[in-house]
C-alpha cells in the first residue's frame, strides 16, 4: 500500500482534479494566450528538472524512492541548487498544466501540493538523512536551499 502514498500519484490525483475542474467547473474564466506558453514552460522545466535527478540518483547508484533512505548524499548536479529538484518538478508540472487549461479555480491546488510533498515527503525525508549523514547532510543542508 506504500506505492499509493508516492509523490507521482499526488502529483497524478492534483493533476486529475484540475483537469476535472478547468473540463466540467470552467465558468468561462481564462488566463490568456501568454498562460498556454508560460504553462509548456513550466511543465518542460519540470520535466527536465525530474530528469537531471533521476539521471544523478542513477549516476550515485542510490535509491529514488521517498520512504527509503539513500545509501549516498547526492550533492552534485541539480542537487547542488535545490535540495528536491524532482518535487519542485512535480510542483512546476502542476502550476503549467493549471495554467495551459485555464484551470483559474485550481490555483488554490498548488499550496496544498506544496504542504503535501513538505509533510508528507521532504521533513520525514530530511530527518532520515540527517540521522544518516550527520556532519555532511548539515553542511549541505546550510549550503543548498530546500527549494530553489
């Protein structure tokens, strides 16, 4: 059951409800042309910035899954300017879709996504690494920003 409480099915359940709401709550509400572009931004940021992690986690041979603990700190890279580049991926997914389907009504998801992936993922995370690299995981934690 641990497979459901994964950041791509989050990422998946905020995607399906705004779909839903900029499909059938629409209202005739738009945020213009500049949104369609500023949404394949975003979305193609996101995209990219999931791929460098991934491509880091594989190049370190160490796990990618949330709920595990890495067998290595992972500092280089994209890891080198946000310390969760694949949830800020996830976040910048959301906002350009939102954002490519007018989805106005859902701007309030992004919030509680971002609370979702801290409470859920990033603070149990980042206490497992703490305990696991110590001196390292504090020098990193004070040198590189959660987010950006």
């Amino acid at each position: 059951m641990k497979w459901i409480d994964m950041p791509p099915v989050w990422l998946a359940f905020f995607v399906a409800l705004a779909w839903m709401q900029s499909s059938y709550v629409g209202f005739g509400l738009a945020l213009g042309a500049w949104a369609d572009f500023a949404g394949g931004l975003l979305v193609g940021g996101g995209i990219l910035l999931a791929l460098l992690a991934f491509m880091e986690f594989r190049k370190h041979r160490t796990t990618v899954v949330p709920h595990n603990t890495p067998q290595r700190l992972i500092t280089s890279g994209i890891f080198s300017r946000s310390r969760n580049p694949i949830y800020l991926g996830d976040v910048l997914i959301l906002t350009g879709l939102i954002l490519r389907w007018d989805a106005v009504l859902s701007l309030p998801l992004i919030p509680v996504f971002l609370w979702i992936l801290e409470k859920r993922f990033i603070e149990p995370e980042e206490t497992r690494m703490r305990q696991a690299f110590r001196a390292e995981f504090a020098k990193y934690e004070r040198k590189v920003r959660r987010w950006v």
